[in-house]
C-alpha cells in the first residue's frame, strides 16, 4: 500500500508515530517558512506542516502543491498546539509534520471547487464527475446510496430470500415504456431488449421453486425523463410463494421502516404504516399517491349542480361525469395568472379547463356567476365549506379524469403554498386498485401490470363477467407524495393469464408470441405468488431530502438523457452498423446535445 493509514485515521494516540497518508491536495496554506496543507481522501481530512528550516525538500514539495495534486506524504504524528485543534475534523487534534513528500500526479485547475459546495451547472458536474464525486456532498450520496442497499439486501437475505441475478438481455415487449434494444450481430434483423423489470423472470424463479427471492436489480425505461424518473434505475426486487397481500405488505413494511430509522433525516409520521384503499384516496386527494402531509382534500359538488343550467357541468353530469373540487384558503385574491396556472397543471391531466369561485362576503366572483342560481351558489359554499376569503377550484368531467386534474392542482398548491409539514415522513400503503382503466381512445389498460391478479375468487369471476368492476391485488407503497414502489399477487393460471391479456387487447395467439415463456412455465405447477418492487434511486432522493434522483447516481444522464462524460450516445462505427444489418435513418427533429 502507498499508505499506511486514511486522512481519516489519525488521533492522538498515534502521537510520536511515523505514518505515510497519501491523498489529494484539499487546501494549502503557505506562512512564508511554514505551510501548511490539508490532505484529503474519502475517509477524511489531515493537515500536514512542513518547516523550511526543519525540513527544506518537503516544504518546497507542499509550497509547490495545488488543489487537486496527489501526494504521498511520510511524517511524524503531533499534537496540534494549543488553540489550533479543529473540532470539526475527527483529525483536529493532530497534524502530521512532513519529513517526505512524492507527488504521485499533478492536476489542472479544476473546472469547479472541491473545497466549497457552491452551485455548479449540471450539465458541468456530469461531465467532469470525477471531480464532483470528491465534493463531500456527492460522496455522502455515495455512502448512503451503498448503506441503503446493502442493508436492503442483508435484510431480505438474513429473512431467507436468495439473491438470483437474472439476464439482462432479453425479449422485447414493452408493457409500459419503451424498451431499450440490442441488435444481435448473429441473429442478423432481430434484437434483445434491456429489462424494464424482471417481472416474468422473477415470476418464473417461483414456478421453479426458489420460494424467495431478491435482487437490487438494474432496470432500463426508455421513457421521458424527469426529476424522479431516469432511463437507467434500480429496484428492490422482491417475490415470494405462497404469500397473500398482507404477507408481502408485512415484510416489505418492516425492510422501509427500518431503513427510514437508520437512514432519514426525520422520523416516520406514524407506525404501522397506515393503509388507504384506492377509491379512498381518488376521492380524498385526486391521486393513488396522496401526500397527506397536509389537507385541502377534495370535495365532490356533483349533487350540487346536478339540473344546472350552466352548459360546461350540465352536459358533464348528463354524461355520468362529475364535478371535484377544493377549497384553497385565503386565496380568494388569486390573480388571473394564478388561476390560468393551476389551469394549466389541471390540463396535463387531461381537464378541458378549471373554473374558480372567490368569496368575498355574501358576493360569489366567478367567470360562471352569472349562469347560477343563488340557491346554487348558497349550495356551493355550504357543501364546501368555504368561507369568506377561500377560493374554489372545480373541474368537470369524467371522475378519474376531474379527481386526477384537481388532485394535480393540489399537489401544485401544496408545494406553491408550502403547506406540507416537513417535520416527519408520511408513508402508507395504497391497496385495493381497480385491474383495468379505461385509455382515452375507449380501449383498456391495466391499472399496476399486466400480470397483477384479481383480490379474490369473487373478483375473479368479473373477469369473464363485468370486468370493470374486478379489483386488483395490487398494493403500493407511498411516502409524501412519492410512490416509492407497488407489487401485486400474480396471476398464476395460463387461463386466467390469458383473459387478462384478451381484456388488454391481446388475442391468444399474440400473447402465446409475446409471453411465451411465462405462459407455458404457468402450466407446470405454478404456485400462488406475489411481490413487490420499489425504486432505490428514489428511496434514497428522500431519505437525502433531494427533489432529483440523478444525485445518487454515480454517472448520471442529464433531463434529455444525454451522458456529458462519456458524449453519449454517439454515432456507431459504419462497420458495427454493416455487421448488424442496419442502417441509420436521420431524424433531424430529435434533441441536440
């Protein structure tokens, strides 16, 4: 080893003793005769002082040193002088007089302090990552990214599940994003696909016997990026035998309460997790990830204008829509631009618009005043509950659609407005979710996956009856607003499996293409199973009080999802695109780097 001990070791008790650190250059500090620098390393910070009368080679050597350079530096362990001991260093009772220094490798002045944690464009860290991961601050992400998962894994594998690594390379069929693809050099036209999920291969090790399995599993989504969603993340991956909602809530509920005590910045809101059906929470808040870190739940106003002459809610209703609403407190002064903002988040999830209701006094100001009753308007402020100075937000249409757009509204004022409380985690289980949705072109899509089986044998039936009605087994996991994750008890009957499929749109013969493997693999004895998987870049965004999860990423991509360090992607070398069969077709619309 080119040391003897870390810039974090040394202490007192190493007085008198020669070591050898070996590190980069944090700051330097130069006093004419005596200078001083402090060295630096993953584990910690030492200060070594070189004389130029006691020592002439090592004072010039730590004289010439910048930031960045990488020494190796032999000396003698002292005691600091009184008055001169760092309290904030673990090393602060001790420096390490100089008696040899090798520069192991100089450095160009870096593009950004190490020493200071100020702002630097990101765009700029990505690309010198190096760099960055030395500020103490993408290094702590570090460290608890590592934590995080290893006490993951520790606790599911001290609990009796394996770790199975499954394939990467695998068969393309995307059931929510778009897949990733590999062309295949040997198969010449055909491709592999990166794993969204391990979900067929994690459902197949149970119809072989594995009984528990886990894995921190790499996973990739060619989806648009965001803040809190990224091409390339990780997932806890968890699946069980013969195990019921309750038993995978349980045990997964135990694995995050635990992280969340060793690991957060603040304690969890309440103990054991809470749990909230699906119908509850469109019906309180809009969104089967309520944050419930603070109220302005929904109120339904439906009955209110139910024989309205106003044709935007009239024709709603008519059409079995509804009209959901919520009071905003004090924000009856609300400008134009104000409510032409909550608007617009009200569109994104697909509102034709959102009209407001100020009270002031006995008056009602609002676009719409005018084309109701006072009985309607008296109707609106008591089934409200709004007073005076309150402003009122309301969407028509249909209920997932109303309840979806208000509850995005909320979600908006909640951060605008600041009224979460920050001082604990609010997490609960969301259950009990329908197992299709209608899409906006009137066909079907599942509400979790797939593969998620019904509730129970009576749900079941709905399958091959009034299938609209048959609840999911799915449960999710939510924490402030965040779903952290969500799992399901499978489907593990190829008849059944099919049916699901039929819903969807999949006949039996494009499915037998597209599923084959987990099909045939459900005619083999295939046991009751079930299980979850949850987002650890995401985990770890909240227990390090992020809004971005691409900060706990070694190397991550910016929001475009280009990769400033390695210039990626980049064209292919003609000759790789000959020996695969392919060739480029520009699309010149696509994003620049």
């Amino acid at each position: 080893m080119l040391r003897t001990k870390t810039c974090g070791e040394a202490r007192a008790s190493d007085a008198g003793h020669e070591i050898t650190l070996a590190g980069w250059v944090h700051r330097r500090r130069d006093h004419g005769e005596l200078t001083f620098i402090d060295l630096r390393d993953r584990y910690g910070i030492t200060q070594v002082v070189a004389h130029a009368k006691e020592n002439a080679a090592a004072h010039a050597a730590l004289k010439d040193a910048r930031s960045e350079w990488v020494l190796q530096v032999s000396g003698t362990v002292r005691a600091r002088p009184e008055g001169t001991r760092n309290s904030k260093l673990a090393t602060g009772d001790v420096e390490v007089v100089a008696g040899r220094v090798i520069v192991l490798n100089e450095s160009k002045t870096p593009p950004f302090y190490v020493n200071e944690e100020t702002e630097v464009e990101e765009t700029l860290r990505w690309k010198y990552r190096y760099i960055d991961l030395r500020r103490e601050r993408s290094r702590e992400l570090m460290r608890l990214r590592h934590e995080v998962t290893n006490f993951m894994r520790s606790y599911f594998v001290e609990r009796g599940f394996w770790e199975i690594e499954t394939t990467m390379l695998i068969r393309s069929d995307p059931t929510g994003a778009r897949d990733f693809v590999v062309p295949s050099r040997y198969y010449p036209g055909k491709v592999w696909a990166l794993p969204q999920s391990p979900q067929q291969l994690k459902q197949i090790l149970m119809v072989g016997g594995i009984d528990k399995y886990v894995q921190i599993a790499r996973c990739f989504r060619d989806e648009d990026p965001r803040a809190d969603r990224i091409y390339e993340l990780t997932q806890l991956d968890v699946e069980m035998t013969f195990v019921e909602p309750d038993d995978v809530m349980e045990i997964v509920e135990g694995c995050y309460t635990a992280v969340f005590d060793k690991f957060a910045k603040k304690p969890l809101h309440r103990r054991p997790l809470p749990r909230m059906t699906y119908d509850e929470a469109m019906k309180r808040f809009g969104t089967d990830r309520p944050d419930t870190r603070f109220g302005l739940e929904l109120v339904d106003l439906t009955d209110v204008f139910r024989g309205t002459s106003f044709g935007v809610f009239r024709d709603s209703i008519a059409e079995g829509g509804s009209i959901r609403a919520l009071v905003v407190p004090g924000k009856a002064g609300a400008t134009r631009k104000d409510i032409d903002g909550w608007t617009a988040v009200a569109k994104t999830r697909g509102a034709k618009g959102l009209v407001s209701f100020a009270f002031a006094g006995s008056e009602v100001r609002s676009p719409i005043a005018k084309f109701l009753s006072p009985e309607e308007l008296g109707r609106l402020r008591s089934v409200s509950g709004a007073k005076d100075g309150d402003l009122l937000l309301a969407v028509a249409a249909e209920y997932r659609v109303a309840s979806r757009s208000i509850g995005a509204v909320r979600q908006q004022l909640g951060d605008e407005l600041r009224l979460a409380d920050e001082s604990t985690h609010h997490m609960m289980w969301i259950n009990r979710f329908p197992m299709f949705e209608r899409t906006p072109d009137g066909s079907w899509t599942f509400s979790h996956n797939p593969f998620a089986g019904p509730l129970d044998a009576e749900n079941a039936k709905l399958l091959y009856g009034d299938f609209a009605k048959a609840t999911s087994s799915q449960y999710d996991l939510v924490v402030d607003g965040n779903e952290l994750g969500g799992g399901s008890i499978r489907i593990y009957n190829r008849v059944m499996q099919e049916r699901a499929f039929e819903i969807l749109g999949i006949s039996k013969e494009e499915g037998a293409v597209r599923f084959s493997a987990l099909l045939d693999a459900l005619e083999y004895g295939a046991p009751p199973e079930g299980g979850i998987a949850t987002g650890v870049d995401r985990t770890v965004m909240i227990l390090a009080g992020l809004s971005n999860a691409r900060e706990t990423i070694a190397f991550p991509k910016t929001q475009t999802g280009y990769d400033p360090l390695l210039d990626a992607p980049a064209p292919i070398d003609p000759k790789q695109l000959e020996d695969l069969g392919l060739r480029v077709v520009a699309k010149p619309d696509r994003p620049s780097t």
